[in-house]
C-alpha cells in the first residue's frame, strides 16, 4: 500500500511559510489598522498642529496674493466619501499691506479631492457665520466694503453697488478658487454708512448664498434691516453675472421700509422723501458690458401714511398708494407706467415722466413732470359731503426738494365737458404750508359750481349761490386761493353768468334772462346784473340791467346783510307794485291802489336787508330816486287831470315822493305828492306853486271878488287825498298882502 502521508518540510521550506504567515499577519494588521483610522476619522474632528497651520497660512498667501487669511483654530473633517472638510474659527481677511476687510467667527470648507490629489489645496464649499462687516457709501457716491475694526483701501471703493460685487470676479479667477462653487454667510451683521444723507442702518441675522456653475455666477441673500426705530425691515436681493464680464443683473424685494430710507438710497427714488409710511416692492436693473446701469424697474406698495415735507407742514393723509416706473440713468428720466392714489382727500391714477436734475454729488435736486391724471376722486379733508369725481387732467409741474416747493406751470383739469386750467405754487416752509392757487375754468353749470365748491369755504357765500342762482350757465370762472402760515385763507372768485335766474330778494320776484358778473374778493361778495328782469304778477317786466347785489363782508357771524344797488327802467306801475310787496307794502299802506299814476320810471337805489331767516321786515332799508317820463293820472287827484312831461320820484322807508312841474286841469305848477309810509291810512297830499289868476280860479271854481285880484301872481296850495275831495283849499298870495282861506269853496279876507 502505497504512502500517502504528506513528506516531512525541509527547514528551508518552513522557514519561508513562517515568514509568509507573518507578513499576511502585518498586512492585516495594517490595513485594519488604516480601515480604523479612516473609520474614526470619518465625521470625527482632528485639530490640526500649529506648525500645520502656519504652512496652510504660507500657501493660502502663494495661492492667493491679494489677501492674507489668519485664523486661530483649523480643525479638520473627513466626510463620508472621503471628502475632507475643514473648520476655521477666529478668520480674519487682510491685504496684503495688513488692512482688515472681512472677519468670520466660524468658517466651514470642503476640499476637491482632485485638487488634493494635485497637490493644491481648492475649496469646493465654504459656510461662514458670525459674519461682522461695514458697508459704506461715501458723499461721492463710492461704495467699499471693510471689516467691523477695519477701513477699505482707496483701491477696493467701487462706483456702484453691483460693480462693488463684481470684484468677487479677481478672487474667483485664482487658481486656490478654482474649484469653489459655494459660499454660504449666516448671522451677518452689516453696518451700512451712508454719508451722503448722514445716516446709518444695520442688517442683523442676514443669509448670503453664493452660487457658482461653471463661469456663471449667482448671489442671493436674506437680510433684516434695523432703521433705528422699532419696525425691522426685511430685505431680499439676487445678483448674477459672469465670472470675468462687467455686464450683470440684480434685484431686491423688500417689505416694510420707511419711505424716507427708500429716498436717499438712489435719485429715482428720491421724490418718497416727502412721504412718511411703510413701503414694500421690487427693484430690478443691470449693467451693461461698460459698468453703466441699464434702465432700472421698479414696483411699489405704499402703505397708508401722510404727505408732510417737514414737521411743522400740516400732514396730508392718505390710505395707500401703488407705483410701477422704470428710471432711465442716461436720460435721468422717470417714467410712470402707474401711480394710484388712495385716499379720502384724493384719489386717482397718475401715468407720464419726469425729468431729474441731478446736483453734482449725486442727489436730487429738482423734478419735471409731465403726467396725466385719471380717474381722480376728491374729498380733502372731508370738505365734501360725498367725493366729487373728477374725469382727468393733465400736469406740468417743477418740484424742487430742499426746501419743497411745487410749480405748478399748467393743470388741465377736464370735467364734464369743461376744462379748469390751474396754475400756482405750493411750499412747505420752514413754519408750515404756503400756497398760491390761480384757476380758470371756460364754462361751468351753477349746480356743478356747487358740487365743486366745498361747504365749509366761504359758506355764506356758497349758500347765497345756492338759494339763489337757478337756471343759467356760468363762463370764465377765475378763482384764486393765498394761505400763508399763521393768517386766514384768502380766496377770490369771479365769474361770469348768462340765462340765469336769479333771487335778490325772498319776497321779490326773481330776476330772468339775467346776464353779468359775480365776484368773492377779500371777503366782499358782488353780483353785478348787465342784463336782467323782474316781472311783477300780472303786471309788465321791470329792466334792472346794470343793478348789483352786496355781500359787504362774508365772514360776518350771524349773517352779513344784503345791500341791492338798484337800477330799473319799467312802467311805474311795475315799480309800484313792487314797493307793494312785503315787507314793503308801501302802496297798501298808503291805501292807494299801485296803478294810481301812468308814466315811465328810470330808478336808482339801494336796498339793505338783513340775509338772517325770521328776521324783522322792518329792518329793510331802501331808498330809490328817479325819474317819471309822459306821467300822467286821473286818480291822484280825485276829478283833476295830472299831466308832466318829467317829474322825479323818491321811495324810502319814510314815504313816497314825485314832484315837479306839470298841469293840474292846464293848470301849470311846481309841487310834490308825497305819501307818508309807517301807519295805514297816513295823509297823503299834493302841494304846489301855481299861478294865481282868473284861469286858476275858474279852473278851481274859486269865487272871489272882482276887485280882489288885479294881474297875475303866485299862490301856494295844499289838498289832502286821504277822503276824496279836499276838505281845505288854501291860497296864499303876495298880491297886494292878502292871505285868503276859501274852506268848504267857501272865502274869507
């Protein structure tokens, strides 16, 4: 049977297994050994020596010569994947010249394993926080970015804000960042200086993400803005461009910043600063390939607030107000796609331009506009009863903004098929508002006149206007408006009326067919009548052109009197039935019917009426005088014919006067009739100079002697009209001294 037992190893053999067995057995051990390490190293954080740090320190400077970058503590990472990570504590960025410029309490870095491979070190991401840094703008304009203890060098001062940020572009170009697509900031607190406007704001708790995709980059960041007061404004804003290219677009959205911060941030904004409320909206623009900003597009929200230059300018409130415009740098033109107001003074849209000009450090100085107002709705300061609708108009206006003051050069204001040109200035002083208002308006309807015209402006006067202008049109419409601080409102009003129908007094009829003139100046209200009648019932129409109505003073608490400056040219019939109406009644009193006499009246004079509801008749005053034309009357004297070709007539409160010379019977004479007013039934007589002779005695059947009158002299006599026929007939001659009394026809010597 054969042996198959293994033959015993020669010594040679079981020297070289052995040594087999025990180098299998060191491997084992060193690659457990490395499995080890790499396992604890994995998420596990090695700080990394001193002397390591300080080589890490010299290569950052050899890779990147522009900054110096210093830290405190590096403690390195190994993530899952075999990605190392490294954490920075204490980082603080230099230039080379030892100028501070950006400081990090923690700072977190993965590596590209390809580039460690290479022998380079080049972050892939970097999470920073604990980020303190000051962005200031100086009174140039230049903007520079330093850390919290440091100050920008002259060369690191950027134009703008996107050119500022695109100096990321020399840092991104270096070979240590090659590899870099993120930057992640948190807990940024950024202090912004800003010297033109000599105000300060800081972000706290802010998020920066920067993003990179081959040479394109993206920057987004989160920011919470602190103004000094107790709002906090949110903030964010997106910028992308090309590694390399000037050329770059951005954006912010912002919720909740005071009109006044919007203001000094760009001239395009600057006409917020006369605002005070809470705005949120978007901004978008870019550069162009040349660092010059393309048109800028913005949208507003303004939340509800006042219009108030400065303090000591009364607020002017509104609700909330909404804006889309688009700025034009090159042009330095405005253009308003929208801006509405609304508000219980004023509401409407607004569309046009504006012209800026800019002062040489950047500010805005003046603005030009050119706009069109729709759809404007006005009730300033709850003066209407209901808001007046106004279809549109159009604006040139100039507004300068230290002091504020509002040109207005033109303002078409369109309703209702009339236009209102507006032209004046508007000021906020340094003790308050001071305005100057000039308007005219082609054609105007009484009732519109009213609907425009506020209550509480000039009150008396409007309610005179409205109780007493009907039918008719109105034309050339001035109006001009002064406040100046401290004093009263001045306006002055005129205009021009035609087919109008107007009441002067309650108790008269009203005027017809009236045309003429109205005016408001310095409290003194006129209406001047170039045309016009007044037409008694049942009886001829009374021409009072060029009569007038008076206000004297408007303002007068319990109620200015009302002053007629009469003209008339009527049958005297007309005027006398008009003396006859309350509370006159002038002809009832005297109890004498009103057509007692026939002629034609010219009349001037004047009427003062107290304008007060309920107040006595009595305290009307008039006093007419003029002259009665082809006057003649059967009546007057009762069974005599009355005869003159012109005799004047005076009315007032004290009675009823004419007199001159006509023919009694043919009889020539130079008297009066006069008719007392005041009590009914008061003594009305005729008293006359006339000629004493054989006519006038037979004329009068007055049998006297033959002898007892010799030629021809004159004589007085007086009748009294109150019974019929005169009880006395007194002749008083300066024939030869006689004084002769013939009562009853009868005569005594």
């Amino acid at each position: 049977m054969p042996n198959t037992s293994a033959a015993p190893r020669s010594p040679k053999r079981r020297r070289l297994w052995q040594a087999t067995k025990w180098s299998l057995l060191v491997i084992s051990l060193i690659v457990a050994t490395i499995a080890g390490a790499a396992i604890y190293m994995i998420r596990s954080p090695i700080v990394v020596p001193e002397w390591l740090e300080t080589r890490i320190e010299e290569r950052f400077a050899k890779d990147m010569p522009l900054a110096r970058i210093g830290f405190g503590e590096m403690v390195l990472i190994v993530d899952e994947g075999w990605r190392p990570r490294v954490r920075l504590r204490d980082v603080n960025i230099t230039n080379p010249q030892g100028v501070s410029f950006a400081a990090f309490r923690e700072v977190r870095a993965s590596f590209s394993i390809q580039g460690l491979l290479a022998g380079d070190v080049q972050p892939r991401d970097i999470a920073m926080s604990g980020v303190v840094a000051n962005l200031r703008r100086d009174k140039d304009g230049r903007v520079a970015l330093s850390a919290a203890s440091g100050t920008a060098p002259a060369e690191r001062r950027a134009a703008t804000m996107p050119q500022l940020i695109g100096q990321l572009d020399t840092v991104f170009e270096t070979k240590a960042l090659s590899r870099l697509r993120s930057i992640e900031l948190r807990a940024l607190t950024l202090r912004y200086t800003d010297l033109q406007s000599d105000r300060m704001w800081t972000v706290d708790g802010g998020r920066l993400l920067l993003d990179r995709e081959g040479d394109n980059l993206r920057m987004t960041a989160e920011l919470a803005v602190l103004g000094g007061g107790a709002d906090v404004a949110t903030l964010s804003a997106n910028y992308s461009s090309k590694i390399g290219d000037t050329a770059s677009q951005f954006g912010v959205n912002f919720d909740g910043v005071s009109a006044g911060d919007i203001a000094v941030q760009n001239p395009a904004f600057a006409w917020l600063k006369v605002l005070r409320a809470s705005i949120s909206g978007s901004v978008r623009s870019s550069l162009d390939e040349d660092g010059t900003f393309e048109p800028l597009n913005a949208t507003l929200q303004i939340g509800a607030g006042v219009v108030q230059p400065n303090e000591r300018a009364t607020p002017i409130p509104f609700d909330g107000a909404r804006s889309y415009f688009s700025y034009d740098p090159d042009q330095r033109l405005l253009r308003f796609d929208e801006l509405s107001v609304e508000s219980k003074w004023v509401s409407g849209r607004i569309e046009g331009a504006a012209s800026l000009g800019i002062d040489d450090s950047g500010k805005l100085d003046e603005l030009v506009a050119q706009v069109r107002l729709r759809d404007l709705v006005a009730d300033p300061a709850d003066i209407y009863d209901a808001p007046v609708s106004i279809e549109g108009a159009d604006l040139d206006a100039k507004i300068t903004f230290n002091p504020f003051h509002m040109s207005v050069g033109r303002m078409d204001i369109v309703d209702g098929g009339t236009t209102l040109n507006l032209s004046g200035d508007l000021r906020a002083g340094p003790q308050g508002w001071q305005v100057a208002l000039d308007a005219g308006l082609n054609a105007l309807k009484p009732a519109r006149l009213l609907e425009l015209w506020p209550e509480n402006v000039k009150p008396k006067t409007r309610k005179w206007v409205d109780e007493n202008i009907y039918a008719g049109a109105l034309s050339d419409v001035d109006l001009a408006f002064r406040l100046k601080p401290g004093e009263t409102p001045q306006t002055y009003l005129d205009f021009d009326f035609q087919g109008a129908e107007v009441r002067f007094l309650r108790t008269m009829p009203n005027i017809t067919d009236g045309s003429g003139h109205a005016s408001l100046s310095r409290n003194r209200f006129v209406v001047s009548v170039d045309t016009g009648v007044i037409t008694p019932p049942d009886e001829t129409p009374v021409s009072v052109n060029g009569s007038s109505f008076i206000m004297p003073d408007v303002t007068v608490k319990d109620g200015p009197p009302g002053i007629v400056r009469l003209r008339a040219d009527a049958d005297i019939t007309s005027v006398l039935a008009l003396l006859n109406r309350p509370p006159l009644q002038a002809m009832d009193k005297a109890n004498l019917p009103v057509d007692v006499v026939d002629a034609r009246a010219q009349l001037a004079g004047t009427l003062s009426f107290p304008m007060k509801k309920g107040s006595d008749p009595k305290l009307t005053i008039f006093d007419i005088n003029g002259t009665l034309a082809e006057f003649q009357s059967d009546r007057l004297v009762k069974d005599r014919a009355l005869r003159a070709d012109q005799l004047t007539l005076n009315a007032s409160n004290s009675g009823l006067t004419i007199k001159g010379e006509g023919e009694l019977d043919g009889v020539p004479f130079d008297g009066e009739w006069s008719q007392p007013f005041g009590k009914p039934g008061a003594a009305s007589s005729v008293r006359a100079d006339i000629a004493l002779n054989a006519k006038t005695l037979e004329t009068f059947k007055i049998a006297l002697p033959p002898d007892t009158i010799a030629g021809e002299g004159r004589a007085w006599f007086a009748m009294d009209l109150v019974k019929g026929q005169p009880p006395d007939f007194s002749v008083t001659s300066d024939l030869r001294g006689l004084r002769i009394t013939v009562p009853q026809i009868g005569w005594t010597k």
